[in-house]
C-alpha cells in the first residue's frame, strides 16, 4: 500500500486512498508515464540532429538509436531482478537518474568533440534501464487502483503514451533547430520528471523474496509477448517505412505523416474508447482485434491506392490501445506478484524486439515485401491465438 496516511484496503487487499489522495496519486502516475517515454519518442530524431552536426550524417543516429533499444532488450531482465528488494518506486527513481545522467553526459561530451563510440556507449547505457523502468512503473498502478478501474487507468495510460510519441519528436525536432545538444539535454530532463512525481508505494519489494525456481517466461505469459513483439513490428513497419512508403505513391517524402499522423490519432481514439467501455475484453474479441491489425498490414503491403494504404495505417492505430490493455491486464493475472515488473518489462522489451525485427526486413527488403512479411507475421500470430483460444475454450 502507498505511503500516504490516508490510504484505506479494500476487500481484495489491494489499497485505495480517499477520493483526494487517490486522484493525486493517480494523477502523478499518469504524468510519470507520459514523460517516461519522452527519451525514447525523441531519440530517433534528437540522435539523428546530434550525428548530423558531428560527422554530416544522419546514419549515426539510427545507429544509436539501434546500441539503445538492443541494450535495452538485453537489460530487461537482469536490471529488474537487481530491484527485487527494494521498494518499487525508489528503485524506479535510481533507473531514471541513470538514464538522464546517461543522456546528460551524452549531450556534455558531444559538445566537446569526442569519439563517437563513448556516445554509443551513453546511448546503450540509457537504453538499459528502459524495459526495466516500464516495469516497475506499471507494478506501482496495482497498488494505484482497484482491478475494476484499471482498465480504464491503463487506456489513458495508452492515449497519453501515444500523445508522447507524437509530440515529442515535434520538440525535439524544434530544440534541434535551435542546438542538437540542448534538445538532448531537455529531453533528458523531461524524461527525469518521474523522479519528483512518482507515488511511493509499499509492496514484496522493500521486503526481503526469494528468487523463484520457475521461469517468468511460461508458454501462456509467452503467447502475449509473442503478440506484443507482432504488434511492435506491424507498428514500426508503418512507421519507419512511412517515407519509403510515400515515394511508393510519387508523393514527396514529406508527405509520410500522410501514414504516420492518421496512425497516431487513431491510437489514441482507441485509448479513448479502452477508458470509456472500462472492461477487459473477451479472448475473442482479442482474435478479432489482432485479425484487424493482419488485415491493416496487409491492405498497406498490398498498396492498391493511397487511400486503402491510409486505411490499413487506421486499422492498425485503432487497436492498439486495446491489444496493448489486454496485454498488461492479461500478464497482471499470470504472472505473480513478485514477478510482475519482470513481465511487464518484458512486454515493453517483446516490442522492442518487434521494432528491430520491423527494421531489419525494411533494411533488407523493398517495402511492399517488408510489409508482406509483417502482415504474414500478424497472421501467423492470429491464428496461434486463436487455436490457444480453442484449446481453452
């Protein structure tokens, strides 16, 4: 339970505050996962200004933007087990300081002209609390709110998330005019944000827990991140490939937001309605959403006409913030309460993981074929589900 003197425990053990101290708690979790991602939205335009004042070349960004979210990929696990005893929400704050000073000295040491490679090194080390920090910061939300309402709390959790990663890279695009390093350096610290706003909360950690024997990685825990890291990739296809996709229909590459911006509203329509219906949605309904999201892909691979393209971009969008609820609502029940920020940084980390994949086929492939192996992948995904479905049904 939290801190707070006024907090009270409901039937089911799990804490709920009075009304004003609920709202407030709730209230600074939300705005610390909205600026958590803040690093990792604008990275990719932030680096790429960076490399692009050092060497001339914008290829050094994607680079660094690749040392980071493999370190965070490898980092995951091992970082989260390093918290197992402490309490959740300070620990979570030591991740965040690492980051920031990370990024700090990133942008410090670029200004005074030094090997690219220590900046690879910053980036890795950013990159390595970020699956870790989801973790943790998703665990504290159960003490946050009662199971009833967070499906709801996590849906405007999702549309804030996808606010962040539209404007963000408008800001950083903007500070970069001004400096390359001052963008870093402001990036940094909006991502820093939850180190003051963070509710504290008490927990298994604090407390001294026996490692467990068994895996986190069970096959029904496996089966949504396998999902997870689909839905990364089907995303990051879109994404990434928006200019690519562009020149595709003689458009000028500027005319990629033409994707990108439908995509993103979309999203966050779909956390919209994810917080207003406030319920977990039936392992059906998943197939269905996922079934969307292959069609979406596949109406982009295909490209028949710019408009079906953009409506394959909004399929995609508008299910993402119910997949990506069901997901951690679905991990909350499997996986126990100690292991809870493993899993949840593991679902971060699977999207991740879908990212590289998405850009690996890109770098490989043209981008009609990248898009065809994207949605053959959410095809396959689908109808895993769905067999597993049936099995348990």
């Amino acid at each position: 339970m939290t801190n707070d003197p006024d907090i009270q425990a409901d039937g089911s053990g799990r804490p709920l505050p009075e009304a004003s101290s609920d709202r407030w708690a709730l209230l600074r979790w939300f705005v610390s996962s909205a600026t958590l991602s803040v690093p990792q939205a604008a990275a990719p335009v932030a680096f790429s200004l960076l490399t692009l004042n050092l060497t001339g070349d914008t290829g050094g960004g994607a680079a660094l933007i690749l040392a980071m979210t493999l370190a965070q990929v490898l980092g995951a696990i091992p970082i989260t087990r390093l918290g197992r005893n402490f309490p959740a929400a300070r620990f979570l704050q030591i991740l965040i300081l690492i980051r920031t000073l990370a990024l700090v000295l990133m942008a410090t040491l670029a200004a005074t002209g030094v090997p690219l490679v220590w900046l690879f090194v910053l980036a890795a080390v950013a990159g390595s609390v970020n699956g870790a920090a989801f973790g943790y910061l998703r665990s504290i939300l159960n003490s946050l709110t009662s199971t009833a309402k967070l499906p709801r709390a996590l849906g405007i959790s999702s549309t804030l998330g996808e606010v962040t990663f539209v404007l963000a890279p408008v800001v950083a695009s903007g500070l970069g005019t001004v400096s390359p390093i001052f963008a870093i350096l402001a990036l940094a610290l909006l991502g820093a944000v939850p180190v003051l706003l963070v509710p504290h909360v008490q927990s298994v950690h604090g407390e001294k827990v026996r490692a467990a024997k068994t895996s986190v990685l069970t096959p029904a825990i496996a089966l949504w991140l396998m999902c997870g890291a689909a839905g990364g990739a089907t995303v990051a296809a879109i994404e990434i490939g928006a200019v690519a996709l562009a020149l595709e229909f003689r458009c000028e590459p500027a005319l990629a937001i033409m994707f990108t911006v439908p995509l993103c509203l979309s999203s966050v329509t779909g956390g919209i309605l994810v917080s207003i219906y406030n319920r977990t949605l039936s392992r059906w309904t998943v197939v269905l959403l996922l079934a969307l999201m292959a069609i979406g892909a596949a109406l982009a691979a295909f490209q028949l006409s710019l408009t079906i393209t953009i409506i394959g971009a909004v399929l995609i969008g508008c299910v993402l913030a119910p997949l990506g609820t069901y997901y951690s609502l679905i991990l909350d029940t499997l996986a126990p309460p100690h292991k809870r920020p493993e899993v949840f940084a593991l679902l971060r980390t699977s999207n991740a993981v879908g990212v590289i994949f998405a850009s690996g086929v890109l770098t490989a492939f043209s981008i009609p074929v990248a898009l065809g192996v994207v949605a053959t992948l959410m095809s396959i995904v689908t109808m895993v589900v769905a067999v597993a479905s049936l099995r348990k049904g």
